[in-house]
C-alpha cells in the first residue's frame, strides 16, 4: 500500500490435405476356331452373351461368398476388437488431466465492470494533491491518505464525502521544506500509507517528526474512524519498534501489527496495544530478502503477501519469516511489474497488485498464477494515471468491489509534469474466475 519511488496466439495449424486414388482393371477371355480369331471384331457381340451367362455363373459365386463369408465374420469381429481395447485406453482421460495443467488458462477469467470514479486535484472537500492510499474501515467507509494536503478524507463507499482530519494549513506540502514542523497528536503529516484493523481503528504512516522533503515516513499513529488520536506507533530510529522508513502495515487474526520497513528491510510484529513483539528479515534482492517493500497483507491462508517496489516483485512469507514463494520480475509484460506499490487479497485468496508504472491492476492466484488485469495510462474509465492504492470489499455473489486511488505524476516523479492525472478514486466490481 504505498508511497516510494515510483511509479498476448494464434496457432496456424496448416491443413492437412489426404488425397486418395482408385485404379480398376478388366480381363478378356477368347473360344471358337482360327477363323474366330477373324471374327474378334465382333467381341463387342460376344461380350453380350458373356453377360447373359452370367447365370452359370452364380454357382461359382455360390462357392465364393461362403469363403467371403467365412471371412467376413473373422474380419468384422477383428475390427470391433481392435477399437475396443483402444477406446479404453484414451477413456483413462489422463490425457484431458493435463488441461488442469494449463492452469494459465485462467488468465482470461477474470471480469471487470467501472461502476463509479470521484475526485479530482485542489484542496477542498472530496479533491486530492497526490493522493497516494486507500482502505476500508470497519464501518463500510474508504479512508484516503490524501499526502500532499496532509490530511485523510474519508467517504462513502459509492464517493459521498462525509469528512476528513489531520494537520492545519501550512504545515507543509511534499513541494517544499518542511524541517522541524512537528505533526502533533491528531494531526498527519504528508501521510503515504493507511490500513484498518477489525477493531475499529485506523493506521496512517506518515512523516511525524521527520525532516526536510524527501524524507519518507517515521511513525505510525493509531485513530478512531472518526478521526480520535489513540497512540503512536514507532519512531524514528534503528531499534526495536523503531523505524526508518516504514511502508506496509497489516494485521492477523489476532489483530496483532506487522509493519514491513524499507529502510531495514524488515518486518517488525507489535501486539495490539504496541508493545514490539519480534522482527525479522533483511535488506536485500535475493529471494527471502526485501528490496523497497511498499504494501503488505494477510491473506486467509494466514501467510504474509510483500509487494516490492524497488525488486519488482512479491513475495510470500509465513508470519514468522520463512519464505514460502515468489514471483515477479521488472517488465511489461503480463505478469511482470514495474514498481508495484500496493497488494491486497480476497476472501478466495485472489492477489490483486497496482502496478504502479505499468498503470494497471493486475490479478494472480495465491501461487502466482496470472489470472487477469486491466488498465492502461489515460484519464478514462477504466484507465489509470499511476494507481498507488488498492482496497477490496468482502465477495458478494463472487464479485469483489475494487477500490483504486491514483496519486497521479508529479515534477520528478518519472513522467514530468506537475499534478498530471490521477488525483482521483474509481470503482469497480470484479469477479475472478
């Protein structure tokens, strides 16, 4: 879920042509004296009566058809023999087994339908400055960590705004200095990452304390719904339960906290009160290793699902750090990202990744499997102008509603430009398989 450095065969099968000739040939048969052999003109005559003699014939067709006959049923049962031992050997369908192999063909299962989008760039109620999460809360509504206007709005699930907290004006923006300006409680400041628990509370990482623009978050602080300060979580530093830049937070069935930092590259777990618990991890590209994490989640299946900016990349790890899988490389292709920012899972364990600079959504199983994506770079329905956040609601009938926050390019952000795009949320509902 996070802020960080940005942002299909056909088969030509040739036709086989089988080509098939016949050839019949005929004997002719002479009788009478020399001077016959004079009358052989007339053959033509004589082939009548040969016709006509057919019916002395018969007798030696009498004595054919019984050895045709005799061979006819050791033939014909030879033929029924022969297929029937074959059928059962294609019946085994082992042969069809390997279509479950092809499991990739679920790549074009997945549906998609834009329902609705809000939003636009500025500073008042419902607009964005670099909006760069989402989540849905406990209650039903979405909370947007709208950074560069140092605050979250919150609205209804179809966009309604209903209100929004944080810092008062002239706390500062992400385009300039903001030393020493101090973020106090109830207050955010340049808030990149927002998660919710099944409590009732909300999470923002934000930069707190920190310094001068360029810095990315160090702390983060724990509301009400509706905007209450409860704590703070974590501070600046290389400790435990400290952090140095952290980027993605979820929780387990036990609502404990897990808080992946980039700047150590690690995972660090706290219990629901914020008493730091265990870390682990390190920083790194090689597989076990985390390389600019930026968003996390806890799937059904109890494992931990990093999304990884910097390495391209997801990674699968049990809660205590073993890693179970991975996949993913830097790309734009399907399947391969380019500075992913923001990972979250349905009920059925489906892994839906904005990828960030690819500008699409793309959708895996829980072993990686592509199943789907959508998007492209535009301002249309549908279409997405750096997608950063990601927030799924519980499956309806199979179908998911999607929730994606654009932050939009900014100047240095890869793209140039000032404000350009994004700056907006879109909603849709999204079946898979």
């Amino acid at each position: 879920m996070k802020a960080f450095s940005l942002r299909t065969l056909v088969v030509f099968r040739p036709g086989l042509v089988a080509i098939l000739a016949a050839a019949l040939a005929l004997t002719a048969f002479g009788c009478g004296d020399g001077s016959e052999p004079t009358v052989t003109p007339a053959p033509t005559a004589t082939m009548a009566p040969i016709a006509t003699a057919a019916p002395p014939t018969p007798p030696a067709p009498t004595n054919t058809p019984s050895p045709v006959a005799a061979r006819a049923p050791t033939i014909t049962p030879a033929p029924p023999a022969t297929p029937a031992p074959t059928p059962p050997t294609a019946t085994p369908v082992p042969a069809s087994t390997p279509v479950p192999t092809s499991t990739p063909a679920p790549t074009p299962s997945i549906d998609v339908q834009f329902v609705t989008k809000w939003g636009s760039h500025g500073s008042e109620e419902g607009q964005f400055k670099q909006p760069f999460d989402i989540t849905l809360g406990r209650n039903g509504n979405l909370y947007v960590a709208d950074m560069d206007n140092n605050a979250v709005q919150y609205f209804s699930p179809d966009g309604q705004f209903l209100g929004k907290w944080g810092s008062p004006a002239g706390m500062g923006a992400l385009a300039g200095s903001v030393t020493g300006v101090v973020a106090g409680e109830g207050e955010v400041r340049l808030p990149s990452v927002i998660a919710s628990d099944g409590e009732g509370h909300v999470y923002v990482m934000d930069l707190g304390t920190g310094g001068a623009y360029g810095n990315l978050p160090l702390r983060v602080v724990k509301f009400t719904e509706d905007g209450t300060f409860v704590a703070q979580l974590g501070e600046a530093g290389e400790g435990a339960g400290q952090f140095e830049s952290p980027r993605g937070i979820a929780f387990d069935r036990d609502d404990n906290i897990y808080v992946v930092d980039a700047g150590q590259g690690q995972v660090q777990v706290f219990t629901p009160e914020g008493e730091s618990l265990r870390a682990w991890g390190e920083k790194g590209s090689e597989p076990g290793s985390l390389h600019g994490p930026s968003g996390m989640a806890i799937g059904n299946d109890g494992l931990l699902y990093v999304v990884e900016g910097d390495a391209h990349r997801v990674q699968v790890f049990t809660t205590e750090g073993e890693l179970v899988r991975g996949w993913g490389k830097i790309g734009r292709e399907p399947g391969e990202f380019r500075f992913p920012s923001d990972i979250a899972l349905d009920e059925a364990g489906n892994v839906y990744v904005a990828d960030s600079l690819n500008d699409r959504v793309q959708v895996f199983n829980s072993q990686g499997d592509l199943m789907g994506a959508w998007g492209t770079l535009g301002t249309g329905d549908g279409e997405f102008t750096v997608p950063t956040g990601i927030a799924l609601s519980p499956a309806d009938g199979g179908r998911v509603r999607v929730w994606v926050v654009e932050g939009g390019w900014k100047a240095g952000f890869g793209r140039g430009g000032v404000y350009e795009g994004g700056s907006r949320v879109q909603l849709f509902e999204v079946t898979v398989g």
